[in-house]
C-alpha cells in the first residue's frame, strides 16, 4: 500500500509540476498578443509571425493545463446530480464512469501522437501566411498533455475506487493539496 501512496504522490507532483512550467505560458501570450495589436493598430505595422504565434502558444496552452486543473478539481462536472450523492456514491459513480475517461484519452492519445508523428517526419510548418512557422515542436506537447492527463485519471481512479470499496480515503497527499 505504501508503494501506491507513493505512486499517487509521484503522479500528483507530476501534474503540479506540469500546471506551474506551463502557466507562464499565459504570460507570454499575453505579451505577443499586445505587441501585435500595438504594431498593427499604433503602428499600422504588424509583425508577420503575429497571427501564427499566437496560434501556436494558445494551441499549446489549452491543451497542456488538464492534468493540473484534474488534480484541482476544476474540470466541469454536473453538479444537478453529483452533488446529491454523498461522498462514497460520489466515489462510486466516478469510479464506474472512468472507464469512459480512459477510453476518450486512449482515441485522444493515439490521435494526437499519430499528428505528432507525421507533424515530426514532414517537418510541418504553417501555411497560408508569410512567416512560415515550424508545427512540428508543438505538436509533441498534445500527446505529452494528454498522457499527463490519463496519468491524474489513473491517480483518481485509484482513489475513487479505494473509497468506493473501502469507505476511506486513500492518504497519498504531502500536504501540498
């Protein structure tokens, strides 16, 4: 049991780990996203990697916070019906619709790394504009995002169930939750 409490731990450091080194990801958005409408509008000059840029780092960014806002309990979920549950059913119904998250993430992870494979080997860039950016690069942070994201649903399935099963929480947390 103290290996899978570590395990847990592990998995949890990871998607902290992976929300705070791609949080700044905002931050440098934010700035090209400045820059381009200063220069276009101010300056009647817009840079030609603008539009592509932005395109590139929001792709990137969307995609590489779910294993993050999963350990932090931010994702959507129907409370209408959750909420009446109590917490051993809330455990039990999680548990039973896991099944559907890992198989959602299995066709997402096979999907993305087939792009990302394809993206690698014809060394794919933009098109349609002057800057000709390279995709390939951010191409590897779908499959890695998403397999961050089965990594804290497999964390949560574990939890779930043992509470399911058990009536107890299953302590894997530092103190850092």
């Amino acid at each position: 049991m103290q290996t899978l409490k570590k395990v847990l731990v592990t998995i949890d450091k990871i998607s902290e780990w992976s929300g705070l080194i791609f949080a700044p990801i905002a931050l440098i958005l934010t700035f090209v996203i400045m820059y381009t409408v200063i220069m276009r509008f101010g300056f009647k000059d817009p840079p030609i990697w603008g539009t592509d840029i932005v395109l590139i780092i929001f792709s990137a960014y969307v995609v590489s916070g779910g294993a993050y806002t999963m350990l932090r309990k931010g994702h959507v979920r129907l409370n209408l019906f959750f909420e009446k549950l109590s917490l051993r059913g809330r455990a039990i119904f999680d548990a039973s619709t896991a099944f559907a998250f890992f198989f959602f993430i299995g066709i997402i992870f096979y999907g993305t790394f087939a792009d990302c494979m394809f993206s690698t080997f014809v060394i794919q860039r933009t098109t349609g504009s002057y800057f000709d950016a390279p995709l390939w690069p951010v191409m590897w942070v779908l499959p890695l995002a998403t397999l961050l994201l089965g990594l804290q649903g497999l964390a949560k399935f574990i939890r779930d169930l043992c509470f399911a099963v058990t009536g107890s929480e299953l302590e894997a947390k530092e103190g850092n939750r």
